[in-house]
C-alpha cells in the first residue's frame, strides 16, 4: 500500500511523533497502565492516519462515455433534484457522496469530457453530510463538458475537519473517466451534478468505491454496465 504524495509529511510527522511519545512513557514510568493506554490510542491513530492518506490502486473503468463514475470513496448521503444556479443553471439531480476518516480521500474524474471551468470558494466548515455544506463550506468547483451532452459539474466539499482542497485540473484540459482530479484533507464529501434525465444507477445508504461504481447513466448512453 502506498501513501498518497499529499499526505507524505503527515504520515511520517504522526508516525515519528507517536514513536517517541510511547518511547518515552515506556522509559519513564514506573507504571504500564499509561504507557498502555497511549500505545493503544497510538495504534488507532496511526491506523486512521494512514487509512486517511492511503493511495489506493485504482485503474479506469473499461467503459466510460455516458456513465458517471464515482468520484470517489465513501458512502451515497443525498439524491434530489435542485436548480444550480451558479454554473450549469438548470434543473439537474445532485448525488452527493460522503467520505469518513476511514475512506482515502484521492478523487477522480466523473466522466470523460473537457474541462471548463475550475474554481475555489472559501467558506465555513460545517459536518459534511450536512446539505448546507454544499453551498456553503468552502469548496471547488469543476465542470466537464462530454463529448456529447451537457456539462456535469464536480463539486469538492471540505468538511468540519477538513482545511486544504487540492485540485489538479485546469480549464481547457481533456480529461478521461478514473483519472485522479485531487485531493481533501481530512472528513468531506464531493457533490456530482448531472441532468435531470439521468438514470441515478445508486440510492442513499449504499457504499460506493470510486472506478468501480457508476453513479448514474446519462440518457445517450447506449450499453448498459454491471457496477460490481
């Protein structure tokens, strides 16, 4: 398992400091119940970190053109129609996807397409399954435009927790369905905005892996998909 180039310097930061830390309880005292106690916390910890930062193998789907992949891990905590009104300006459905702790936190490309728009608004830190986080935690903003059909937009949402959103695509750049499209640090979510036609492929509740589930078939698609 690798560690994601995002979370390098955390990871051996955390490790190092948790290290000496147990070290020098262990050295110290007398008495095992502290250092024992700490050393169990430490493991939690350390476990969290890297389940955090972890940087897993995730290959493109084989088929792409007119499914929405799963931008990322985590779990499906809203489906509703809503009218966005900043970037698309349409009646669209909004599938938003949660992250924990647990989940690592690299995002991908949603759909094969060019790239539009990309851009970055601060805000506050609400709990990410919050539906106000959407609009109003801090976020970026990336709209991809299909070979055919309207554009989607791909919303990072930064969390309770969560202080920096990395986004490594620009306008202008062709992108493909897997392809990695950044980076939250720590509890988050991302928001998928598709037309309103769309066939939603999930429902709320369900567990979603990113390059392995499809969110959503938009109504040009003309094969159907197994989401294993």
């Amino acid at each position: 398992m690798r560690i994601h180039r995002e979370g390098r310097k955390q990871v051996i930061g955390g490790l190092a400091g948790m290290a000496l830390l147990n070290a020098g309880l262990f050295y110290f005292l007398s008495s095992l119940v502290v250092p024992v106690i700490v050393l169990c916390l430490s493991l939690f910890g350390a476990y969290t970190l890297i389940s955090f930062y972890k940087e897993p193998h995730k290959p493109a789907p084989p088929r792409r053109e007119g499914y929405i992949n799963s931008p990322n891990d985590g779990k499906v905590v809203a489906i509703e129609r809503v009218f966005e009104k900043d970037f698309l300006q349409t009646h669209c459905i909004q599938i938003s996807v949660y992250m924990t702790f647990f989940n690592a936190h690299s995002n991908w490309v949603p759909v094969t397409g060019k790239v539009t728009h990309v851009s970055h608004r601060a805000g506050n830190y609400h709990l990410a399954y919050l539906p106000k986080s959407s609009c109003e935690n801090e976020h970026s903003n990336i709209v991809i435009v299909p070979p055919q059909g309207p554009p989607i937009l791909t919303r990072q949402i930064a969390g309770a927790f969560a202080r920096r959103i990395v986004t490594y695509l620009h306008e202008g750049q062709e992108v493909i369905s897997g392809e990695p499209l950044g980076f939250i640090k720590f509890g988050s979510r991302m928001d998928v905005f598709i037309p309103e036609d769309s066939e939603v492929l999930v429902k709320i509740g369900d567990q979603v892996r990113a390059n392995k589930t499809y969110l959503a078939r938009l109504n040009n698609a003309q094969w159907t998909i197994n989401n294993g």
